[in-house]
C-alpha cells in the first residue's frame, strides 16, 4: 500500500497503518497505544501524528473529526460513507450511503461546486446507551 502510493516504506509507517486497520475509528493516542503494546515498535508521539498527516495525505488514512471529539482515523477510504456517533458514550460507526444513486452527493444548491465526498455525521445513543437509559432508576 505505501508503495503503490509512493511512500518509503518504513516501520512506523507500517504499524501505524496496521494499528488503524485493526482499530478504526480510533484517535492518535489510541492508535499510538496500538503501535507500542500490540505491534512492540517504538514510536514517538510526534512521529505519530507525522506518519498519520503522510497517510492521510496520500489518501491511505481518512481522518474524521466529529464534532466535540479529537480527530480520529479509519483504513476504510475511496467509499462514500458515513458515521453514526452515540451522544452518550460516543462510540462510532460506519454507515454505508445509498449504493448507485447518491443522493448526498447531490446538494439542493451546489453553489457551482463539482461535489465528490459529502460528510454526513448521524447522531443518537447505541444500542447499550439506548437500553441503560430505557431501564428506569431502582428498577
């Protein structure tokens, strides 16, 4: 992958791409921790977030920001989905858009852009946010 996008293979490289692979949606301290604990390579913090800006860049990362929350980082690029994020525990997950016609690629009024990636963030409670709160107090 960091070939094909011509980027110099190195180890941080490699296991930071490897920890957003096996952890989406995580932020950098996250994905930091990944590097060090499950992959043992040593990592600095500023090279994380160096390495993160590469991958991003050269379209190997896709780094999401909701809002009120650090930004944070998926393997999963070169589709149009979305996000849903809980209110409450602020879990997220992917929400795949309409397949074929994309209506959210289609704005009621372009403003003369050429649109190719809309941004949609879904709001509400997981499913384990949504049963604690639905199970009244004492009971």
């Amino acid at each position: 992958m960091l070939r094909a996008a011509s980027l110099r293979v190195t180890g941080s490289r490699v296991a930071v791409l490897t920890a957003v692979h096996n952890h989406p949606h995580a932020d950098t301290e996250a994905i930091l921790g990944a590097v060090r604990e499950d992959l043992g390579v040593v990592v600095s913090v500023q090279a994380a977030y160096d390495v993160l800006r590469v991958l991003t860049d050269a379209g190997l990362v896709r780094r999401i920001q909701p809002m009120g929350s650090v930004a944070r980082y998926e393997a999963r690029v070169g589709d149009n989905h979305h996000h849903v994020v809980c209110r409450s525990c602020g879990a997220i997950a992917d929400v795949d858009c309409a397949v074929g016609y994309t209506p959210c690629l289609t704005a009621a009024d372009d403003a003369g852009y050429e649109i190719d990636e809309a941004e949609v963030i879904y709001w509400g409670l997981c499913s384990e946010c949504a049963a604690e709160t639905s199970v009244s107090p004492g009971g």
